[in-house]
C-alpha cells in the first residue's frame, strides 16, 4: 500500500487494515518516499530446546544452570 502523510492522519484505519493483511505501507512526502512500515513479525510458539545457542557448546562440561548464571552475572566483577 503506498500512503501519504495526509492519508496518516486522516486514513488510520485503512493502513492499520493494510498492516493486518500483512502488507508494507510505503510512506511519500511531496512525491518522494520518506519510509516503509513493515508488519510486525508474530511469535512463535517454539521451544526454547530449538534455540541456536542449546548444542552450540556441546563440549562443555558445566552443568546448564552454571552457564546460564554465567551468562546472566552482572559486571560486578569486570572492574
């Protein structure tokens, strides 16, 4: 959909309704394209098994909990 900024304020509706079809609004002002509002991505529903990191360090020998709390540690202890 291609949208002006007049058709932003008077014309929500519409390309809010051409958002939920999944569909790009292009943005022009005085004739020229100024952006592109894209549809939000929807959530999936996976599990956190099928995440990239889990196996990545299939080697490691610490438990999951202590690489975990690795990884959430503050910087407390960088200085």
């Amino acid at each position: 959909m291609n949208a002006s900024i007049v058709d932003l304020r008077y014309k929500m509706s519409e390309v809010l309704d051409a958002l939920a079809r999944r569909e790009r609004v292009t943005i022009f002002y005085h004739g020229k394209v100024k952006g592109v509002i894209v549809p939000a991505e929807e959530r999936s529903n996976s599990k956190a098994s099928k995440h990239p990191f889990f196996g990545m360090a299939s080697g490691e020998k610490k438990a999951v909990e202590q690489v975990m709390e690795e990884l959430r540690e503050g910087r407390g202890r960088d200085i």
